[in-house]
C-alpha cells in the first residue's frame, strides 16, 4: 500500500470511531479529508511526509 493509501486509510479508520462515537461533523471532515488525500489535494500536501508518526493522533 502506497504512503498515500496509508494515510487516507488512517483518516477513514478515525472517521469511522467519529461515527461511532456520535461526532457527525468530525466524520464528515475526516471522511472528506481521506477523499482529498486520495485525489492528490490540499490535505495530502499537509500530510505528505507523516505518515510514518503513527495513528494521525
């Protein structure tokens, strides 16, 4: 799986705990962040280099 697979997998897997969790806002930021990540934008070009500093906390 590429960095950027990796990345976008951590922000959905913590979209889904939002969820779980009752945060419908945090959900959809998150989830539309993964998106982002996958299409090359903006959240990407910020979180390029980090995927190696764990769970995105």
């Amino acid at each position: 799986m590429s960095a950027q697979a990796d990345v976008a997998a951590g922000l959905r897997t913590q979209a889904e705990w939002c969820r779980k969790l009752g945060s419908p806002l945090y959900t959809a930021l998150l989830s539309e962040a993964a998106a982002d990540v996958e299409a090359g934008g903006a959240c990407w070009r910020v979180l390029e280099g980090q995927e190696d500093e764990g769970a995105l906390a």
